[in-house]
C-alpha cells in the first residue's frame, strides 16, 4: 500500500493523492459545436465532477459527438467498510489435483463446458477447457482427473442440463461473453431455474466466467462460483477439486 | 513486398487441392437438400409468411418433400400447380400456406405445357437477377470503387432501424463495407425470418426486408459521399444458398460464406453444407456477390503460429470449391486474420509473413483481413494498439477486405464512438504507410521469407494427407480449427437428400450455363 494514505476516504489517484482525476469517454447524439460541449460539459457536472476540462469533443459523423474529458470527482470511499464476495482459489496445483482426486474421489470430475443461448464466442469457454489452456496455463482438459466434455457455442440452457444428466456431471461451466441489453443475466437465470426445477442443482456444482462475471453476480444468480476477466485454467481446477473433495468427504 | 515461393510447390498446392474438392463433388452433384429447394423457391419470387408464422418458401418445400415429391426438385411441381391452377408461384404458394391444396396431389398437367411454364418461370426470374446485377455494376463504375484496403465495419444493434443510423454515421466517416452481423443464433435456423426486425441479440436477423432497407439506406449515403458502398451479411448455416438468393434479390455485394464454417463451428452436417455452399456460390458468381470465406475462425481456437498452414490449406480448399461453382478469383475473398498472442517476440513478422503469403498466394482474388479478438483484452487502450499494427500489416501487405478491430472487443457490440475511434486508426494508418509494400523488400531467406516457406511447405503435407484420406475423413480428424466432426453427424443432416433420376433444378442449371459461358 502507499504510504500516508487515509483508507477511510480514497479518491482516485492521477497525478497526485487525493486529486480525484478520472477520464471519460462518451458520445452525444447532438451536432458538434458549442452547444455540444456545453451540454456535455453540464452533464457532467451534474454527475458529481468539478475541474471539468473537455480536452476532445468531435463530430463522428451523423449529428453524433465524441468527447474525451478530464474531471475531478469529490466523492471517496472508505476502502477499510468495502467488502467483497471473492472466490476462494486453494494454492494446489496440477499434479496435487490429480492424486486427491484419484486418491479420495477414486474416478474423473466431470465437468461439462458450454456457451449458453445466444452467445457463439467460445474464446473464454475453449481457453479454461483446452488442453492447450491460456498462456502456458494448462486448460481442465490436460488433467487427468477431469473428464471435460466441451459442447461449444450456443447451446439452449435446457439442452445443456439434459447433457449433464446424460454425462452425469458433477460441474457446469458456463462462459457468457458477449452481452447486448442484459441478456446474459435472462440467460444465466434461465439455467438455474431449470436445475432447480430438476430437483438436481444441489448435485451439481454450477460456475459461470465471463469478462462481466463477478463471483458476487454469479452468487446472486444462484451459481456456486463466477470467475471474471484475468482467470487461468488453474483457478478453476483448483477450486473445482477443492470443493469436490470437501463434497465427497 | 514479395515473397521468393517456390512457384513449382504453389501449383502443388493448388493441383492437390483441386483434386482433394473433385472428390468432394462427385458427392455433391448426387445431392440436394431443402435448403436449395427452398432457395428455388425464393428465385421464383416467392416470399411471405402463412397464418402461422411459417416462411411460405418452407411450406412449399415441406409439402412436396412430406409426400415424397422432393427428389423430382421443387420447380416442376410449383410449374405444374401453376399450370393446373391458372396461379402464380405466389399465388400456389400462398394456396399451399393456407393447405388448400398439396402441389403433390395436382393432377399432372401435360408434359409440354408444364416444361415451358418451367422455362417461362426461370427466365424471367434470372433476367430479374441479372437486372438487379447490372444495376450493382454500374453503380459501383458511376461512383468509383473506394482504394483498398476497403474499410469493413460491422454494425449489430439488433434493430435494422437502429443499424441504419450507425451504418450511415460510419459511412460519413469513410467506411467501404458495412456488415449487418446477424443475430447468433440464427445460423442454426432452418429457414429465414420474415419482415423488417427490431429485436436480435448480438446482431440483427437477416431478412430480407432488412436488406432491402440497408442497402437503400447505403445507397442513399453512397450518393451522398460519392463513392461506392457494400453491403455484407452471412451466407453460412442452414440456410447458405437462400441468403445468397436473397441477397442477390436485394442487390447485396458481399456474403460470408465458407465451405467448412458451417460444420467446424456450428456443428451442421457436412454432406448438408457442401451441398449447400455450392448453390450458394453459384449465386454468388452468378450476380458478382464477394464471398468471404471463414480461415480466420480457425486460429481463434488453435495456434496462429503453429497451425499458420491449416489456414493456407483451406484457402485453397474455399479457392477450388469458388471455382467449381464458377467463381472469377476477384469475388473471393479469401479468409485470413491476425491473431497472434501479443507478447510473442516477432509476432509482427509472423503476421506480415502470413498476411503476405495469402496475398501471394491468390494474385487476383480480394483477401478479407480479419482483426485481433483473441488476445484483446478489458485493457482497450492496448486493443487499440493492437489494432493499429494490425492496420500496418494490412495496407503494407495489400489486403484487400480490411475488417476494423474494435477496442472493445469481447466487451460488448461496437459503441458509436468505438467505431469512429477505429475507422480513425485505419485512416491514419492507411495514409501514412500507403507505399510502404511498394517500397519494402524483405531479406533473402530472412524471417519473413523462411517463416512463409515453412508455412506453404507445411500446407502441402496436409495438403497431401487430406488428398490421401479425403476431406472428410480429414474433418474427423479434427485438421482445421482443432475441432473434429463426423461425417454422419451435425445439425441439418434429415434436410439433404439424393436427388431422383427426374430431378431438375432449372435455376441451377441455368445458372451454370450463363456463368460457364462467360455471358455475363
């Protein structure tokens, strides 16, 4: 931590502690010019910032306006009242996973991944699972004692649930990625509900990611886990055997 | 900037690869699949809905193929209602819609009347189609094609009025192509939605009053900035070779359309997209529609260094199925992307390497670039950066369909100012390095010229182990994409069927004839 800070009231650090900088970037559906800025610049002050200094406002075509502005805000927070609802990763590896597994589970965790609804990026999705995993991290697929099936993109929430009754899953992997109005909250809800429905969501253990997941989202919706941007494969093994293990025993 | 490639290895390439597609299409030419009937059906200008909701192009087709009519193809029966009933194809077809009568259950009219009645029908729906290409050809002589890299922008509100509004903002800016991205879920659908759309996720469907109000409104902009604008959208899924005809309906310049996409990454059935990619191309060549086949996808969920040679592979692969449906090279644009993990050192060389042997490999066709989105990040300053060398490596390596990187990639579809911000970039780029390929040359067995080498020499080993399998086989094994599918598996496969020893599609075959004689 940096030093001489007061915790119980931290404003955004630019160029100097306490300064309050922040950058914004934002479009008006207005013709460029005076008026623009000027509406930009009220709007903005009606948000809470002072020291409002409009340093781009261009027309972008079709009576659109882009702005990128400078402001000081005067709120802070107390950082030391924050709380947050994180996903505990146990520090074991590859090879720990393994042996627990195979010593106390005695057969694989299967563990099946999809995309679900309308969603048709699987980048997310195919980087935790794939044996070739995410930046020399190794994905679900590279362990022995996970039995991955992968089913890709799109896939409807009542399919993927008759899949896991098919493969008899102990884990749902769900990767929402691309969003436009909120869908993938409708998306995520629709699948609990229909495990719910199967009197089967208590045996199963359900965890979404996504680079707009937070565990704290993902708890909300009713998923054990939500893992967001900047997750390794390895978080999510080791907290898939974590808590597989503590299940069975 | 050119590259030493052993000349004699190219024609390799390309020979094994005509070989490896001759297989393909002796399965091809046995079949046909409802989605090609239906596509017919739409050529005869049938469009419409019936009291359910059904497209009436799926009604018509679902009558004839429940009573077994299907593997005598869809003209003659329509040709034969219209005949007995004194009807247009619209008018059978709404009859049919309504179930007041079953076109297998007509009575057959005579042999003769029902031929010319085919013939009177195909005429005048390929003289309309050839109209409506004329017309594209004109305007884009009357208004000048823009410099290449054409700059390709793509919007994807969901709502086709909402789409207009961004797609012309991007036009005042100095977009050449705009792509309406379809809602995702669509390419698994069996048929085409009807009517103007203002509810998709992730895209908006493409209909084909969604077209026709995008490319007036393209029309409209084009005029206004005098220089020509396209018009994209997605020929891959179910229903591949209707969007190509309604696409050259409403006067569409560009479809995505790729003779793998389909069964590598929407699980549909291979017989069904092989079927299907080839009517659908033959549109294409047919009304100069630019295909722009899908490479790019592959190195999005394998390794863009180490699997650089797939992408050549089913370059040549997409090359050959274009030709066989008589494709002239400057309407392919041919797939490839820039993907590569950021923090490999040289990564840039890779990429110009591999930009630079599409380029070389296909001398006339019209290569379709495709941006960062695997390694882009939340950190959109970076992606921004990413992009810009991506635009350095197009405009020096001549690309030709140039897709814009967003900043925003894997975050949400493009803000307004996301793609300001990236036509921007491409602008700056594109003026600044312009004569930079003209001006380059890259070292004597340097990295650029050894890593393309390596990359055509490993093309030609698949290459030659897929001729010794054959490409199905080959897909099973899960060659492209790291993605394996069965031959006998995939979505769509109930929809093909082989066609019967009286089969007959007129528009096909009429199609064939004018595009093989060069008439056009």
């Amino acid at each position: 931590m940096i030093p001489n800070l007061d915790l119980r009231s931290i404003k955004p650090y630019g160029d100097q502690a306490n300064d309050g900088m922040i950058q914004l970037s934002f479009t008006l559906p207005v013709p460029a010019g005076a008026k623009a800025r000027e509406a930009a610049k009220t709007l903005i002050a009606l948000m809470g910032f002072s020291d409002i200094q409009m340093v781009l406002s261009e027309d972008i075509g079709g009576d659109f306006t882009f702005f990128v502005v400078y402001a000081k805000t005067n709120k802070y927070v107390d950082y030391t009242s924050i709380k947050t609802l994180e996903v505990e990763i146990p520090k074991i590896v590859i090879e720990e996973i393994n042996d627990k597994i195979s010593k106390y589970l005695k057969r694989q965790v299967v563990i099946i991944g999809a995309t679900i609804g309308s969603d048709a990026h699987t980048i997310g999705l195919d980087s935790i699972l794939n044996m070739k995993g995410y930046h020399g991290d190794s994905g679900l697929e590279r362990y022995k004692a996970f039995k991955v099936y992968n089913l890709g993109s799109q896939i409807p929430p009542l399919e993927l649930v008759k899949k896991s009754r098919e493969y008899k899953a102990d884990v749902i992997l769900v990767s929402q990625i691309v969003t436009q109005r909120e869908i993938h909250i409708k998306q995520l809800t629709e699948l609990v509900d229909i495990l719910d429905a199967e009197k089967i969501r208590d045996k199963i253990l359900l965890i979404v990611g996504g680079p707009r997941i937070t565990h704290e989202l993902a708890v909300e919706l009713g998923y054990d886990a939500g893992f967001g941007a900047g997750t390794m494969p390895s978080d999510v093994a080791a907290y898939i055997a974590d808590r597989i293990l503590k299940k069975s025993s | 900037m050119h590259l030493d490639l052993d000349q004699n290895l190219v024609r390799k390439a390309r020979e094994l690869a005509k070989e490896i597609t001759d297989d393909v299409q002796k399965f091809i030419d046995l079949r046909s699949t409802d989605s090609v009937e239906r596509t017919v059906v739409r050529v005869y200008g049938i469009d419409g809905v019936d009291a359910d909701g059904i497209p009436l192009p799926n009604s018509v087709v679902y009558d004839v193929k429940s009573r077994d009519g299907l593997k005598r193809g869809i003209a003659y029966w329509i040709a034969n209602a219209c005949v007995a009933k004194s009807m247009s194809p619209q008018e059978v077809a709404e009859s049919v819609g309504k179930k007041e009568f079953s076109l297998v259950e007509i009575r057959p009219q005579k042999e003769s009347i029902v031929a010319e009645k085919i013939d009177e029908l195909t005429e005048s729906s390929i003289k309309q189609l050839e109209k409506i290409k004329r017309e594209r050809d004109e305007m884009l002589k009357e208004l000048g094609d823009p410099n290449q890299p054409y700059i390709y922008v793509i919007v994807a509100t969901g709502n086709i009025y909402e789409d207009v509004i961004q797609a012309k903002t991007a036009v005042s800016e100095g977009a050449d192509i705009i792509a309406v991205i379809r809602s995702t879920a669509q390419s698994l659908l069996d048929f085409i939605p009807f009517g103007p759309t203002t509810e998709g996720y992730g895209g908006t469907y493409a209909t084909q009053a969604n077209f026709r109000i995008m490319r007036k409104a393209l029309d409209e902009m084009a005029a206004k900035v005098g220089r020509y604008v396209r018009l994209t959208n997605y020929a891959s899924g179910l229903c591949m070779p209707e969007i190509s005809a309604i696409a050259a309906i409403e006067g569409l310049d560009m479809l995505l359309n790729d003779s793998m996409y389909g069964i590598l990454f929407r699980n549909i059935n291979m017989m069904r997209t092989f079927v299907d990619q080839h009517t659908s191309r033959l549109i294409c060549a047919f009304s100069h529609i630019t295909i722009n086949t899908g490479e790019d996808n592959y190195i999005k969920t394998s390794d863009p260094i180490d699997r650089a040679h797939t992408v050549t592979t089913s370059q040549l692969i997409n090359e050959q199925f274009a030709l066989k449906a008589g494709m002239e090279p400057k309407y392919m644009g041919i797939g490839h992307a820039f993907e590569i993990d950021p923090d490999v050192e040289n990564g840039l060389l890779y990429e110009i390497a591999h930009a630079l042997l599409t380029r070389s490999l296909f001398p006339q066709a019209t290569p379709k670039y495709m941006p960062p989105t695997r390694y882009m990040t939340g950190n959109i300053f970076k992606g921004y950066a990413q992009n810009t060398l991506y635009n350095l490596v197009s405009v020096m390596t001549g690309q030709s369909i140039h897709l814009l990187g967003m900043l925003t990639e894997a975050i949400h579809t493009p803000l307004v100012q996301d793609r300001y911000l990236a036509i921007s970039n491409a602008k700056y780029v594109f003026r600044n390095a312009k004569a930079l390929g003209e001006d380059v040359e890259f070292k004597k067995d340097g990295f650029v010229q050894e890593e393309a080498r390596k990359v055509l020499e490993n093309a030609v080993s698949l290459l030659e182990h897929i001729k010794s399998v054959g490409l199905m086989v080959s897909i099973e094994e899960g060659i492209f994409g790291d993605i394996s599918r069965k031959i006998d598996e995939g979505k769509g496969a109930d929809g093909v069927f082989v066609k019967g020893e009286d089969y007959y599609n007129p528009i096909i075959e009429k199609m064939e004839e004018i595009v093989r004689s060069g008439e056009l």
